[in-house]
C-alpha cells in the first residue's frame, strides 16, 4: 500500500520537536522508521505530520560511566552491538543488538524507536526489564517496570520524547532468543541478569508483553543453579497461542532458554 502525502519536519533541538507535537497531536516522532513506515504502509497508522529525530545531536552517542552505560535513544542497533563501551560494561546487550533483525534493520532501526514502540516480542523491552534499566524522556526518568506496557503500549506521553536509555554495568546478563524465522523477531526470547539486589528474569516474545517472571526470579535467588529449577517456568502469564508456536510451547522453550542463561553465567561468563 502506498503512503498518503504526510508533512515532514526535522528540528534541531529537543525543545522544538516537542513544541511540534504539541502544536499538531496527529503528529509522530520518525526514528528509523522500521516500525512506523510498515505501520503507515499497512494503513494501521496515518500520522498527520513526521517528526523526524535524525538531527537531534542529544539523542545520539552511547556513554558509559558511574556504573551507568547510555544509549541515545537514536543509537542504533549497528552501534550498539559495535560500540566498544558497550562491549566491555554489558556485552549481553551488543549480542541481543546484532541479533536484531537485518543489517538494514540493525543500521536505520534504534534502541529509543524500539522501546517506544514496545512490540510485544521485540528484545529491548526484556533487557530493560531484566536489568532494571532506566527511560530519560525531555521530562522524567521512568523506572523499567513502569515503563513497559501491554502491547505496544508504553508509560510515554502521547508528545514525550526518549532522549536515552539508562543501564547499570558490569552484571552478569545473557539474553537468548528463539527467534521466528521469517521476522526474526522473538519466537520466545529470555533475559536474566544477576542485580547486587537479586536476580531479574524478563521474556519477550511469549505473551502479550514483556514481563518479568517473578517467582522464577525468587528460586534463583535462593538457588541459582540450573538443577534447582523446574522444566518449565511455573508463571501463568498467559502464554500466547498463535499460528506460529502455541503456548506449551513458548513454555517449553523459555524453560530450556533459562537453563540455558543459567548456566551461561553460572560459568562466571559476563555475556
Ligand atoms: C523485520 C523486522 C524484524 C525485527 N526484529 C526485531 C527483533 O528481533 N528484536 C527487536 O527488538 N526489534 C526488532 N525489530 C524492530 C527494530 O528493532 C526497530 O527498532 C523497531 O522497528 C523500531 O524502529 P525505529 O527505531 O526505526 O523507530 P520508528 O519506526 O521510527 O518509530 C517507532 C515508534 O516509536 C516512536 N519513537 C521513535 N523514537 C522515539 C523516541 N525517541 N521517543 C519517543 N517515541 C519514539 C515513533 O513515533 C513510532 O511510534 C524488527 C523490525 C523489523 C521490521
């Protein structure tokens, strides 16, 4: 399907893109457009006005320092898993970043357009909520679990821009993912980090959100040991039934990517 014509404006500060979508609320912040223009393609969105982020030096670079690591919210994907900052303080994260998609995806597609968007089996709301990470906006600071919502919803006010993404460092997190074949998105994908303050488990792909699996997270920190564990993770969050996994055996699968995780960093790995 073709897009109907659609206003287009570039700002140069955070100040002004707000200042455009309060004067225009039919207005929509561009990214990457990896999401939104196959939104718009399909007629599921028809935004008055796009916004495009591309200018906007403040939402760009990835910064690591005071326990924290920084991404843009236009960092993208190829920078992430490239960045060398993101490598050593958290390399889970640059694995989950070039596991995302394609190289166009990964090159135009970015950690702030994927949060926002809050698909419910996209990879950065599960590491986010594993890691208990952070959402600077031009106006707050939105904590993980406040921040994900059910299906492509999100804590974000219809005019609130993400500038970046907070994470602490230097804790052991693995995500993994089966993914679906054709999209690449995840079929069931998991991420477990270990916190000073314990363990936080988080899987996308398998219900109507990325959610934590709280009881899950309570055996491990009791016992982190694969052995400890049940098969299956014993949370009814609604496993999700579709054409292409049923929710058995989305269950089935996060069991074996949690044991998995578990022993990835019960080895001592920093993944
Ligand atoms: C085939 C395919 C496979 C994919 N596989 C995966 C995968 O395996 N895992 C995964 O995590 N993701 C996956 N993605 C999604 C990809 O990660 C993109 O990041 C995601 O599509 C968002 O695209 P974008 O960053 O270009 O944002 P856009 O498409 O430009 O924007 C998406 C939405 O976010 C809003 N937005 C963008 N930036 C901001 C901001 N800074 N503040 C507030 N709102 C904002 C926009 O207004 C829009 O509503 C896949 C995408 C495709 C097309």
């Amino acid at each position: 399907m073709m897009i109907a014509p659609v206003g287009y404006r570039v700002p140069r500060s955070v100040d002004a893109a707000v200042a455009l979508l309060r004067e225009d609320p039919q207005a929509c912040w561009l990214a990457g457009g990896q999401s939104l223009l196959s939104a718009m393609k399909l007629g599921l969105q028809a935004p008055s006005r796009l916004v495009d982020l591309q200018a906007l030096a403040g939402l760009r670079g990835i910064s690591s320092g005071a326990g924290v690591l920084s991404l843009g919210a236009m960092a993208t994907h190829h920078e992430i898993a490239r960045d060398v900052r993101v490598r050593e303080a958290l390399p889970g994260l640059a694995t989950l970043a070039q596991g995302i998609g394609d190289a166009q995806i990964r090159r135009r597609g970015t950690v702030g357009g994927s949060l926002a968007n809050n698909d419910p089996a996209a990879c950065w709301p599960a590491a986010l909520l594993a890691l208990g990470g952070r959402v600077r906006t031009d106006r707050r600071t939105i904590d993980a679990d406040d921040f994900v919502g059910a299906l492509f919803e999100t804590a974000l006010e219809p005019d609130e821009l993400i500038v970046n993404v907070e994470f602490p460092v230097a804790v052991p997190f693995v995500y993994l993912k089966i993914e679906q074949p054709a999209s690449r998105f995840a079929l069931a994908g998991l991420a477990l980090a270990r916190l000073s303050k314990g363990v936080r488990v988080a899987v996308t792909g398998v219900t109507d959100r990325a959610c934590r699996l709280r009881e899950t997270e309570r055996m491990l920190d009791a016992r982190f040991e694969e052995h400890a564990l049940p098969a299956e993770p014993v949370e009814d969050i609604g496993w999700l039934d579709d054409l292409h996994a049923g929710g058995d055996y989305r269950r089935h699968l996060c069991g074996r990517l949690l044991r998995r995780a578990v022993r990835a960093l019960g080895d001592g790995a920093r993944r």
